[in-house]
C-alpha cells in the first residue's frame, strides 16, 4: 500500500469508527424518548400495515399531490438505497483501486443499475434544490415570506442534506469514469458500454493520465466520498432533531404504525383519551389516580407514537401551505407546531431519564446534570438555546418569556379541517395532537376561550348550542305538504321506515340550515323513501364539544345519542351535517353505535340514478339566475364548496358534484382548492363558536376564491359551510365584490328545484314560519 493509501484508511476507518459510535448512541437515545411516551397498542394486521408501507413507500403515493417534487424524490430516496453498495465498494478501493464487490462487482445488470441511479439521484436532488429556491420565503407572496411551504424550516440541515447527496453522486459518477479508464489503461476488456452504460464517456477525461495516476485519483475520490457519506451520519448523530435527514429512517416506522393499517389517513374519527393505553372508561373517572392526565399537559403525555410522528417531521411544509390558519395569517401553523414538539421532547428527555438525585439537584447544576445523562444535553441547551424552561407547562400564553412552549393562540386557532394531515407525505397526526392538548386545557386546567362558555352551558343544560327549548326542535316541519313522522309517536320502531333522517341542531334551529332539511324531507317524500325524525328525543352530537377538548362533554351527549338510536333500533342513518355524519359514523362505534350512515347528497345522488327523482331544466333561457327563496333555482354557473368533514375526514367527494353535474342547464365550475385541497370554511374545531380576531376571516378566502369563479352559486352540504359562507358572502356585498344575485345553497335545495320543475310545481316561494332568536351567546362566527 501507499503512504496514500494509508492515509486515507486510517482518516476513513477513524471517521466510520466515530460515526457508527455516535449514531449507535443516537438511536438508543430516540428509543428512550420514545419510551418516555404513554403506551399505545399499534401493531394490528402487520400484513395489513406492511403492504401500507410498501405501497406509500414504493408508490410514494402520499407525495403525489406534488408530482414533480414526487418523481424527483422517489428516485433521491431509491438511490440512497441502491447505491448503499458503491460505499461498500469504496472501502475496498482505498486498499486497492481495482477493487470489485465479490460476485456482483462486474454483474453488467448491477452495473446499469448503479449508473443510472447515480444519474437519476444526481438530476434529482438538483431538481430538488432548484424547488427549493424558487419556493423560498424570499421569493413567495408577502413580505415576510409566509407563503412559502419552507418558511420557518432550518435551513441549513436542508442545505447540507442537498449538498450531501450532490456530493455523493457526483463521486460515484467520478469513481465510475476512472474504473472505466483504469480497465482501458490495463486492457482488462470492461472499458465498454457492457459495463459502463451512462459512465464510460466520462472517463475519455482522464485517459492522459498514468496508470498511477488513475489508482491514486480513485483512491482519493472513494475517501472523499466515505468522508461525506460518514461526515453526514456524524452529523445526523449530533442533530437528533434534524428531520430532514432522520425522516428516510424514521418514516418507514411512522408509517408502518399509522392509525389505519389498511393505509386510510388518520382523519375522521378522534381517538379516545387513554389512561396506561387503555381508552378512559368515564364511568369509573372518579377511581383514577388524582395525577392521571387527562389529554396532554406534558410532552412526555403524548403516547410514543406522538413522539415518533414530531420526530419524523422532514420540516416540507406541505402542511402548512394548505393549513386555512396559517394562510389567513394567524400564528398556527402545523409544521412549526410539530417542530416545536419535537425540539422539545428531545430537549427534555435527558431530563426525564435522569436520576431522581440528579433532578434533585436542580436543572442549574450543568456538570452534574451531563454526567448523568452521560453528556446528552447540558442545561445551557435546555434553557438558554430553547429559551423556556423544560419544566414548564407545555401550552400557554406568551411562549416566548418563560412559561411555556406553545402559545394558546396556536392550539385555538386550528379548525380541525384535517388538511395538515391529509398532505403529510410522513403520516404525521397533528389534529390528534392538538385536541389532546385542547384536552388538557378543558378538563385539568379550565382553561379554554371565553366563547367556548356558553357553547358548553347551551349543551349541558337544552342539549344544543344554541341553547333552544328541545320542544322547537320539529318547528322546522310546520306547513310543509306531509307528515313528517316522529319515532315514539307516529312510529314505534325505525323498522317501519327506509331511514332515521337526523336533523341535528343547525338543521332544527339554525333558519338557513331550515331550509336544507326541508328541501331533503320534501325530497325523500317525492322519492317514496319512508323516514323517521326523532324530534325532541335528538341531541347534538357532541362534535364540537369533543373538538373543543371538552370530552366529558362529548361523551354524555355521545352516550345519550347511542342509547337512544339503539332503543329506537336505527340501523340505517342519513344526515345533512357533515359534522353529524363524520361523528355518528366513525365516533359512536367507539361507544357501541353500529349504524349505516349516509349523507343526505349520498342519498340523493342514488335516488336520482335510480330514476326516483328526476331533475327537470327551467323553460326558456337555462343559464337565467332565478331568485333563492323556498328552494334554490338552478341554472347559471354553480361551484361547489368540500365540507372539510365529509371530503377530507370520509372521502366523500363524487356524489354532490354529480348531482350538480345531472342538473340541468347548470355550468359547473370547480374551485382551484377542491376535493382533497379544499380549504376549510372555517367553522370546525369548535372554531364555529369562536370569533376569528387574529389575521383574516378563513370564510372570507373561501368565499373569495368562489366567487373567482364567476359562479352565481355556492353550492354547500353543510350546515356550517352554509353559514360561514353566507357570512362571507354579504361581506363580499358590502364591500363591493358581489352582487346580490350570488347566493349560497345547499346541493339539496338546488335538486329540490329542478324536481319541483318537473312535478309542475314550478318554484313556490316558501312558508315563512316565525324562527325562534337564538340566545346571545354562542354566536357564530361571521
């Protein structure tokens, strides 16, 4: 061997020997904070949850929203995997540059493979930073740069991440071109396209050079190489929170242990609060420990879980560039929210691992502090670099003196839409993380927005937000044309009828939600589908009660909805509320409710190809804007908003943009932000309840971004939708950006319309019965 060859042996044997050592460590230390988490049981049908992995992680089909950045990333992410062997095989080069890996070294197969990843991840990751740079802050909408999905990441980890494969794959390219030129040089026969596919013609570069030469540039580059690969792994070992570079680890663990092993997005239901791993039983509350958490008070509450998905965050921001609080310039956003978290927990941890002498001693005495963490953190790192004490509360205002990490603006801003985690390529559950902290703040601390006080003194006391008499709840029936059946008194048991239509609270007392159900009931009447209401024997869901942290609230309206559906025998469901339909589907199983639960747009769309209902076009000039009064006209151009809680959370995307389509004479015409990108209106979170006075109102985007489309109708199927986007709407007229011939309706009255056409009713205005005033408090927002 060389001096050369020495050299780099020892520099690259030294540098592996140091790196291997300190990620080692690195990983024993992820393990123990992890642990630190509550227990969570996520090992269900491995099966199950190995083909998810498999197919998100080959599929890459959670990073298909950005399909560039996905093509791009998929090939960084195979190459990193693949070319795993040219590292193996420069070792073996600094003892000799003739160096081949056994039995697969010369393997031409190999060798196309190894060439064309090692251009395919060297046009990617330039791909990749040139993305980067054009999405910069510095480039995007805004003078702070918020637009940018990368405002607010560390940026120098993803540099050096870039950096670090460009490295990479121009030193396999390089190492390539000189074994080319080596095997020409010493006539071995292998200086061919055989062998050297995409390489070979690199390699005419160096064939001025001596045979010497050649070995010593090879022995040179495959150092330089095992040095950036080694330097990177060092890197990473001394950065815990550098999710940019852990995630190609931790991710497949994150997505191995998703909610759903069949690979559905952990939205829709709310997972219950759980005790030691096991969902909290509320009748047995008073026989828990008096230092039991109830949600999330610490970061060491989150189940191991919460603590896995912080730490996987790659810092994309696909979830902060769809989140409607952020884009309406309020302080959540679902990236920094995360990277918070995770800096945290990692900061914290060496703490809770410690000796009870150690925390005895005070978090100020540094050296004992490192010796009993064998040097993980010292306490300059804990308080100093984060700036808050890792012993204070985890959410509280003013996050940037010294009580807390999070500031509660954040976790109240967020309206649960679930768009955060629809795009995270990662899987990460950031709704699940914020209710659980909301959790904390209701049922320990009390402390909770001060408009949230009447939403739950209305439930507690009338079962409703509102706080309406229950006796009001069938004041929507009066003066329609049939007899809306009531189970208890015009049926005993919903095994006489086709379904229990749930009106919810919105549908009985909210007077433009009255016009949807309505316009349903007409509808099923038409049809000759038989329901059944359960008039004052309804309560509200729960939903917002639940979102707003407030579980035991949640759970006794919950429980007194079950028992009653399943004394009335319900079996078949179908709602208007997309927030009814989200809870009584995936939520009341959890409290032994099993129904068949449709929403009313479902439902329609069938009975419409069924040929039950048939829509009929206006006479005369069908794209005229009629006027909305009892049911909605059809005609002129009709957009369609995606409630957040039938789109996101269900899926359900298809059935009220096809009837809307089947309607005749109507000019459909699709928002930018649909189907899986729609933007929230703003209501969910309980945010319903809740006056926006931070940034700008998320209804009037929305509603914005409707009217762009020159529609003269907002299509809905949302009782909350309809709201917030009404709202939103006469702001638009008041301030000049609409007229009033656009209005906001329920896909429902529209289909009501068409089919009254068709009955020769024509379009009758309808019955103004008086509306009960809601109390003051709570007010809807808008």
């Amino acid at each position: 061997m060389s001096a050369l060859q020495i050299v780099a042996v020892v520099v690259c044997l030294g540098v592996t020997a140091v790196a291997v050592a300190l990620l080692v460590k690195t990983v024993n230390h992820f393990l123990a904070t992890f642990r630190l988490g509550q227990p969570e049981d996520r090992g269900d049908d491995k099966g199950a949850r190995t083909r998810t992995l498999l197919r998100e992680f080959l599929g890459h089909t959670r990073m298909s929203r950005l399909p560039v950045v996905a093509i791009a990333h998929w090939f960084t992410m195979v190459s990193f995997g693949i070319l795993f062997f040219t590292l193996l095989n420069a070792f073996g080069q600094l003892f000799s540059p003739e160096f081949a890996l056994p039995v697969i070294g010369h393997f031409f197969l190999y060798e196309w493979v190894t060439d064309f990843f090692a251009f395919a991840g060297f046009i990617s990751i330039v791909v990749l930073m040139a993305i980067r740079q054009k999405n910069h802050p510095r480039s995007a909408a805004g003078e702070d740069g918020r637009r940018s999905r990368f405002f607010g990441s560390t940026w120098w980890q993803a540099y050096y991440v870039e950096l670090t494969i460009l490295g990479v794959t121009l030193c396999i390219g390089l190492l390539r071109a000189l074994e080319w030129t080596l095997a020409r040089e010493t006539g071995t026969g292998m200086d061919n396209a055989l062998h050297f596919p995409l390489t070979g013609w690199i390699g005419n570069f160096f064939t001025g050079l001596s045979v010497g030469a050649i070995e010593n540039l090879i022995v040179i580059i495959a150092a330089i190489k095992i040095l950036i690969s080694f330097a990177w792994m060092i890197t990473i070992a001394l950065q815990p929170t550098m999710g940019v570079a852990w995630h190609r680890f931790l991710a497949f663990f994150n997505i191995f242990f998703k909610r759903h092993a069949d690979g559905r997005t952990s939205l829709g239901e709310l997972q219950p609060i759980r005790v030691d791993g096991k969902p909290l039983d509320f009748e047995n509350v008073d026989e828990l420990d008096e230092d039991a958490a109830l949600g999330v008070g610490k970061v060491e509450d989150f189940t191991w879980k919460g603590l896995l998905d912080f730490t996987t965050c790659t810092e994309c921001g696909r979830c902060q560039s769809q989140c409607p609080a952020w884009n309406t310039d309020k302080p959540l956003s679902p990236k920094l929210l995360v990277m918070t978290l995770r800096d945290h927990a990692h900061a914290k941890s060496p703490w809770l691992l410690a000796s009870e002498e150690v925390r005895a001693g005070g978090i100020e005495s540094a050296d004992g502090f490192s010796d009993a963490t064998k040097g993980a953190v010292a306490t300059e790192q804990l308080v100093g670099e984060t700036g808050y004490d890792i012993r204070h509360p985890l959410t509280a205002y003013n996050p940037h003196g010294p009580d807390a990490v999070i500031d509660e603006d954040v976790l109240w801003s967020c309206t649960t839409c679930g768009a955060c985690v629809e795009q995270c390529p990662v899987d990460i559950e950031h709704v699940d993380a914020i209710v659980d902290m909301r959790r904390y703040k209701n049922l320990i601390e009390s402390a909770f927005p001060a408009e949230l006080n009447g939403l739950f003194k209305n439930l507690e006391k009338n079962s409703n937000p509102w706080g309406l008499a229950p006796r009001l709840r069938m004041d929507w029936a009066k003066d329609l044309p049939f007899e809306v059946k009531q189970v208890g008194q015009d049926v005993e048991s919903l095994d006489e009828v086709d379904y229990l239509f749930w009106v919810g609270c919105a549908g009985a007392y909210e007077d433009r939600a009255k016009k949807t159900t309505r316009a349903v009931a007409e509808l099923l009447d038409t049809a000759g589908v038989s329901f059944a209401v359960l008039g004052d024997g309804e309560a509200c869901t729960g939903d917002s009660a639940r979102r707003a942290g407030n579980e035991f609230l949640f759970q006794m309206l919950a429980q007194q909805n079950v028992e009653t559906l399943n004394e009335v025998g319900a079996t078949k469901i179908v709602v208007t509320c997309a927030h009814c339909f989200n809870t009584i589907k995936n939520e009341y199983p959890q409290l032994g409710g099993q129904y068949e639960v449709l929403h009313h747009t479902q439902l329609l769309n069938r009975l419409v190809r069924e040929k039950r209902l048939t829509p009929v076009a206006r006479p005369g000039d069908a794209s005229s804007a009629g006027t909305l009064t009892g049911a909605a006209s059809t005609g002129a151009k009709v957009t369609y908003h995606d409630p957040c809680y039938l789109g996101r959370h269900n899926q359900v995307y298809a059935p009220p943009r096809e009837l809307l389509q089947i309607l005749p004479g109507v000019e459909y015409a699709e928002m930018e932000r649909s189907k899986e990108k729609s933007f929230c209106c703003g209501a969910g979170g309980a945010r319903m309840w809740m006056e926006e006075k931070l940034g700008t109102r998320i209804n009037t985007n929305r509603t914005e971004e409707a009217l762009a489309t020159g529609a003269e109708r907002i299509a809905v199927g949302c009782p909350f939708c309809k709201v917030m986007l009404s709202d939103g709407l006469n702001a638009a007229i008041q301030d000049g950006k609409a007229t009033d011939a656009v209005e906001v309706v329920d896909v429902a009255q529209m289909l009501l319309a068409a089919v009254r056409r068709g009955d020769g009713g024509g379009e009758p205005d309808e019955a103004q019965t008086p509306e009960p005033q809601p109390d003051p408090e709570p007010t809807p927002v808008g």
